[in-house]
C-alpha cells in the first residue's frame, strides 16, 4: 500500500511525490497528517484567498480496504473564520486517491487561468477549465464525466458559481451528493482559479496477512450490516432528527425564535422517505447506503408537463432551509436545496444567513432598498430562491456582505444578538442545550460533529449530567474524534468502529498500536490543530455567544450564560490552558 | 453448477462491497480491477447502477476466442481459468459483449468463477447464487445452438 504526499504547484506547473512515511507513522493519516501538512505549508497570517494559502486532502490507512471507511478530509485555511478550516467528504473520493497511490494531496498556489487537475496514479495534468467556468456544479460534474476517464473508480471534484465568486461559505462538491461543505473549501478553490480536481488510479493494494485481514473484515461488515448499530441511516436516515428534535423542544425555528416548528410534520424524514425518496446510494466501499435521493418532480405547463430533478436531502439541511426559515413546503424546500447544490454553497451556513437577514428585515434593520425589493420574509420560497441567487451574483453592497457571512452581515447591518454563529460558522441545527454551545465554540472547526454537544445534552437531559461531567464527554469526543478522523471514517459507522476494532482493522494491516498509543495520538491532535487555530488569531476568551441561544427554549430548558461560561472554564482547566 | 445472477440489479445502491469481496476473497488483493463482477453507472449515481456478470454461457465465446487455451471449457458447464496459460490479448474481453470480463493490471484475464463469495456481501440482496443443471459436453454444444 502506498502511502505518499502528492505536491501539485498550480503556478509553476508542476507537481512531484514524495515518501513520508515518518509523517504517516507518526500521525497515523487523515486529518492528523492533514493538519501537520496545513502547518508546513501554510504561511502565519496568510490571506486564505492568496495564491500562498494551500489546499491539503488526505485519507487514512483503512481508507477503501474496510467497509464505511469512506472519508477524505480535507484542510485550509477557512475564508470564513480565517483560522482552521476543515471538512469532510465521502463519495468515491478517498477509494479513488487510494488506487492513484497518495494518502495526500498538497495543491500551492494558484492557475493563472481557469483551470482544473487532472490526476491519474503519479501523472498530474493541469488542463484548461475557461470553457466550464461559471457553469453550476452539477452540470460541470456531467462534462468532466464525459471528457476524463477512469470510469468506474475516479471521483469528480468541482466548484460551482458560488466558489468562482468566493462566497465564503461555498463548498466543493464530491461526486454526486457528497461535499466538502463548510468553512468554505469552495472559495479557496475559486481564489486559485481551479474549478475541479478529477482523479483515478489502478494501484494494486496488498496487505501483508490476507487471511487476518479478512477475519478482520467478515467481523466489521456483519456489525454493519447485520446488527442495529446503523439502522438508522439506511431507514429514513439522519432526517428522522426532524420529528424527533422537534418534539424535544430541540429543533431551529425561524432563526432560532422557537424550537419547535408548528410545520415539522410536513418536512419531518418520514414524509420524505414516503412522498419523495426514490433512491438510497451509498459511498463506495460503504455497504450502508445512507445517501437519500428525493425525486422533485414539478409541473410547468398543463397537459402533464413536468420537470423532474434529482435532490439529495439529510437532517442539516432540512433544519437549515426548512424550520431555521419557517419553510411547511417540501416541494419548495427541495427547490432551495437543489439551488445551493448547483451553486456549491453550504446550506448550514445559507440558511443561517438568511435566517438572520430574515428577521433583519422584519426588524426593519434592512430594508427593500437593500434586498433589492426581494421579500425575506418566513416560508416565502420564491424570495429566498431570490436571495440566494443574489448572495452568488452580488448586485451590491447587502447581498455582497451575506456572502461573507452572517458575522460580518450583522458587523455591517446590526442584529449581531441573533446572528447564529459561533466563532464565525454558521451552527448546526440543534438548539439541545450549553452543550452544543460549548461543543461548538471548543470544537477545532466549530462544528456540532466535532464533539457531538448535541448527544451529550440528550443523554443529560435523560440523566442529570453535571457540567463536569458535560465538559469531560466533550473532551473525550474532541480527542477520540481525531483519531477516528485520521483513519477516515464515515462517522455513522462510530458504533462500528470501536476502539477495540479500530486496534485490530489496523492490525490487521501491519500497523500495530494500542488504545494508549491512540488516546495520545488522540490528545496530540488536538493540540496540534489549536497550534494552527492560535497562530491565526483564535482565542476562546474572545467567543461572543448571541444572545438569542440564551432566549430560546432548548431540550435541557433555559440555558444561562453563566453555565455556558462555567463549562469553558472548566473545559480551559481540564486542557491546562 | 452454479451460476452468479443479477437477481434484483434495481435495488443496487453503488457500495461496490461485492466488487471488494471478489478481489479480496479470490485474489487476496483490495482492487477493482481484479473484480470479475463490475459496478457502472450509467449517467452518473443519480442514474442507475449496472451489475455486470459473467452470463455463464453454455457454448462461451471467451472459450473459443482464446488463443492460448487458458479459458477452458470443463464437460460439465464449468469455465476454467489458467492464468499461468493467459497471455493478456484481451481476445476474450472483445468477445464478450457483455462485459464481464476484463484485464487486471497483470494482463490477465479476470473471470468469474460463479463462487458466490460477492453474494454473501451485497447488502441489498442484488445477487443469487442459483444451482443450474451441469450439461454433458456434446448436450452443451446442441442446446448452444439456438
Ligand atoms: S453511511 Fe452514508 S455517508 Fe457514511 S459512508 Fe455510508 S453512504 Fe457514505
Ligand atoms: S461469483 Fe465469485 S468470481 Fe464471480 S464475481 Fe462473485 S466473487 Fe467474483
Ligand atoms: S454489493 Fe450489491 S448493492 Fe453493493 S454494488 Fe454490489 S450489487 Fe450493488
């Protein structure tokens, strides 16, 4: 199996591998290589949108060889909150960089054309993308299939017009439905003119005990497939959450006004899976399939004339597009969805964004003069397909500053006590408890999946959890999450990969290591990466929380600031900071 | 014998596990190209998926189209591989309009052997291994000829 660092440098042309293999023993792989290569390559201070700011991918030892081990992460500088960026993506990418032979890939500098990579085993073209430029995601993902080969095995990544224009939070799109979603992979791409990166590869992989390493396999396939852990995701999949949460007093309503949608019933996972998923597909090598394609079929002319288009929807996004903008319509809310999927924008970050700029506007802090007489108003699907529209093309000065983000959208316009970011991302739909806000302001990319807060509130408001208590699960998380992120997994297949299993799939491989071995790596990591985050100006003590998560009713009641502030004392104790 | 079928090839989701048990469990190796059962997508994974696999044809033309004999008919149905006789022309992969066969990275043929390992690790119960009468050699050459 090759473990190597592919180097491509868009400006120079040119691009060389390199063996560093000191750097995988040590890091394991996946986000503990990746964050290594970020503090390498990536100059202090750095503009993220300069030609000197990289792009680092990276998959991990398991990656291909073991089922739902399906991730590649990637790592840059963010636009969006100027430290840490950091995402992940499924899809057939990390299957795809394993048989060209590089665990990961270092893209510097930037094309002085539109241009794309094209990456089959080492040889690495840069080719012309003028043609493609400006052509929505989904459509250039179509061309490139046609123009590139590897069928079969190569993963199609690319950018839409939203990273073109360098929307902060625009995303990359991964095949057909997989992203690298947040912190805005997307404009990083677009500051660098590169509008894809295609890659394929025929490596031949061998592990050194064939027979343990089927043992190994037989035994992680059956708990995925034949035990309960991931039933979850292949029935309705994650948007189950939206009953759930909202029966919980859990889920963003209307910016987060409420926590409980009058309308959930109409967008809830149920009614998705029964009126409109038509399909499920799945990550290659992941035998789950949790992917859900709903099928949008809409009438426009009479005499039975329809358009149909394909959207795949999850949880996030439902919370985003949907309850976080008073949307009741699931025909409409697919309509936004699919818009962001063509522009290659974040949905988690666009529906906050027009959330706020929502009640901005019925607060009279904007006006028809900036919305350029578009109407944000709750469940107005047709202003907000406007708006979106809007934030990609930028006619002026407001829609020019919700591309930046909901944080410099209220710096400009007002409104910042219910501009619903933490540390400058946009948040995930869980409004549960101070754990989710503590999870998300320690969290290394501010993420509810860094740390899961949203879990640990529902588990403590089952059992009267102590903020000691909170912290310390958080801190578990942050720590065991690097590790599991290194490898990279799907992380729905956390139930999967117990310590215990992840010791013995890496066994199974040659690479020896105990649960101490990984609790440290664990620990290193995070270190590591708040290295990076504190080298470009982050500090907790600096975190605003807007006011509206203390007004709004969560799962575990009122939250307080004081146990907010609580729990980041005893979280800064607990790291010796 | 037996025979490999695409059972319910609609309820494919793409995860590509029998393509990795193939290689695994007949090759030891993890690789798509050393699959004899193969995945596609016909426009895209928004499109449908296509389970590609040996037909098991009673009188096969990869038989015939080998030079080399390394494609070896038994009497009772069952095609042989001997890869130590394959000389990588590929002969067999353009006869085989199907596709199911193709050339590893080696420039040898991969064929399936209708051993059902892959069966065993579809999640979606795409494939069936079913039991199809063994044919006398000159009965395999009569029935071929319809
Ligand atoms: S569970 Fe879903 S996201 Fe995870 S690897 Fe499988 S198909 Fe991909
Ligand atoms: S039946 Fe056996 S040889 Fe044929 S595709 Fe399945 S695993 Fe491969
Ligand atoms: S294992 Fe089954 S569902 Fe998965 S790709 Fe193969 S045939 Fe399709």
């Amino acid at each position: 199996m090759l473990r190597r660092v592919l180097y491509i440098d868009l400006g120079k042309k040119e691009s060389w591998v390199e063996e560093r293999d000191e750097l995988f023993e040590r890091w394991l792989g996946g986000t503990g290589v990746a964050t290594q290569l970020l503090l390498e390559e990536c100059p202090q201070g750095v503009d993220p949108l300069s030609p000197e700011a990289p792009i680092i991918f990276s998959i991990g030892p398991l990656n291909a060889l073991f089922p739902v081990v399906t991730k590649t992460v990637t790592a840059f500088k963010s636009p969006l909150t100027g430290e840490l960026g950091e995402s992940y993506a499924g899809g057939r990418l990390a299957m795809a960089m394993r048989f060209a032979g590089h665990e990961s890939i270092v893209i510097r500098g930037a094309a002085d054309r539109p241009s794309y990579i094209s990456i089959t085993d080492d040889d690495v073209k840069i080719k012309d993308a003028t043609s493609v430029w400006g052509i929505n995601a989904t459509t250039v993902g179509f061309i490139l299939r046609e123009v590139e080969t590897g069928v079969g095995r190569r993963s199609i990544i690319r950018i839409g017009p939203a990273g073109e224009k360098l929307v902060k939070y625009a995303g990359v799109i991964v095949d057909t439905y997989r992203h690298f979603g947040r912190l805005g992979l997307g404009a990083v791409f677009g500051s660098k003119n590169l509008k894809a990166l295609v890659i394929s590869g025929t490596e031949d992989v061998e592990v050194p005990d064939p027979g343990r390493y089927r043992k190994v396999y037989n035994k992680l396939y059956r708990i995925a497939v034949q035990t309960d852990v991931m039933d979850k995701y292949h029935d309705i999949g994650t948007s189950i959450n939206i009953n759930v949460l909202n029966q919980l007093k859990g889920l963003p309503t209307r910016n987060f006004q409420s926590t409980s949608f009058e309308g959930a019933a109409n967008i809830s996972g149920e009614v998705f899976a029964d009126d409109y998923l038509f399909r499920k597909v799945s990550c290659a090598h992941c035998p789950i399939g949790c992917i859900h394609i709903a099928m949008l079929k809409t009438s426009f002319a009479p005499h039975h004339e329809f358009e149909i288009r394909k959207v795949s929807y999850d949880y996030e996004l439902i919370y985003a597009l949907g309850s976080n903008l008073g949307v009741s319509d699931p025909a409409g809310l697919l309509e936004l969805i699919e818009a962001c999927e063509r522009y290659g924008m974040d949905v988690m970050s666009t529906g906050v964004v027009l959330g706020w700029a929502t009640e901005a506007y019925e607060r009279d802090l904007i006006t028809p003069q900036e919305t350029l007489g578009v109407p944000l108003q709750w469940n107005n699907i047709k202003g907000y397909q406007k708006a979106i529209d809007h934030i990609v093309g930028m006619p002026n000065e407001f829609y020019a500053a919700l591309a930046q983000g909901v944080e410099l959208a209220s710096d400009r316009y007002g409104g910042k006590e219910f501009a619903m970011a933490l540390a400058g991302n946009e948040v995930a739909g869980y409004h549960t408890g101070p754990a989710s806000i503590v999870g998300q302001i320690v969290g290394v990319r501010h993420s509810h999946l860094d740390n899961a807060g949203y879990s640990i509130d529902q588990k403590a408001a089952k059992k009267q959890l102590k903020p000691e208590e909170m912290v310390d699960a958080i801190i578990k998380e942050d720590d065991s999450r690097g590790v599991f992120n290194s490898l990279v997994g799907c992380l729905f297949a956390r139930g999967v990969y117990t310590n215990d299993n992840i010791i013995d799939a890496l066994g199974a491989i040659g690479i020896e290591k105990t649960q101490e071995d990984l609790d440290d790596l664990g620990k290193r990591i995070f270190e590591e990466k708040y290295r990076f985050k504190r080298r470009e100006g982050f500090d907790i003590a600096e975190i605003k929380v807007p006011k509206r998560f203390y007004e709004t009713i969560t799962t575990m009641g009122m939250v307080d600031p004081e146990t907010v502030e609580t729990m980041l004392e005893i979280y800064r104790e607990r790291r010796g900071w | 014998m037996h025979r490999l079928k695409v059972a319910h090839p609609e309820r494919c989701i793409g995860c590509l596990s029998c393509m990795f048990a193939c290689s695994r469990i007949n090759t030891g190796h993890v690789s798509l190209d050393r699959s004899a059962i193969k995945i596609k997508t016909q426009g895209g994974i928004e499109g449908d998926f296509v389970v590609v696999v040996c037909h098991a044809c009673r009188d096969p033309p990869c038989v015939k189209a080998c030079p080399t004999g390394a494609l070896e008919r038994r009497d009772d149905g069952n095609v042989v591989f001997h890869e130590d006789l394959c000389n990588g022309c590929g002969e067999c992969v353009d006869v085989c309009l199907i596709g199911a066969i193709s050339l590893d990275g080696d420039e040898k043929a991969v064929k399936c052997r209708h051993c059902g390992a892959c069966v065993a690790f579809c999640p979606h119960d795409v494939l069936e291994l079913e039991e199809v009468p063994a044919l006398g050699g000159s009965d395999a050459q009569k029935s071929s000829v319809h």
